[in-house]
C-alpha cells in the first residue's frame, strides 16, 4: 500500500501549514510507515492511504517520487 505523509522536518519547531512538506511512501501500514520515518526526526502531522482515483491522481503528479526506505 502506499501512504502520504505531512510532516515538518524539524521536530522542534511549531507545525506551520506553510512549512509543511510531504512525501509518499510504501508501508504495509501506518504503524510501519512510522517506524520507518523514526529515525528522521520528522515531526509527523498526517499518514493518509493512498488508494483507487485519488491514488491515480497522486502518481499523475509531477511530485510523485515513492521513498526507497
């Protein structure tokens, strides 16, 4: 399956909507997606599941690089 993740890359900091960033990534579920980000001091807003339209859309996007973790 693959996830959508908010996060702020500082873990310190405020979560600011403008600071926001978000990457995709292919987890079998949102516990793994979260342990696979652990190490990267992210502060982690939102894991979403990616599937069917919205899953097409997502990869049509010119933003769409799934994360090698």
């Amino acid at each position: 399956m693959i996830y959508k993740v908010y996060y702020q890359e500082n873990a310190n900091e405020i979560p600011v909507r403008e600071n926001t960033k978000s990457l995709y990534l292919e987890a079998a579920s949102e516990r793994e997606v979260r342990q696979k980000l652990k190490d990267r001091n992210y502060n982690i807003e939102f894991v979403q599941l990616l599937e069917g339209n919205y899953l097409e859309y997502e990869q049509a996007s010119a933003n769409f690089v799934l994360e090698e973790i």
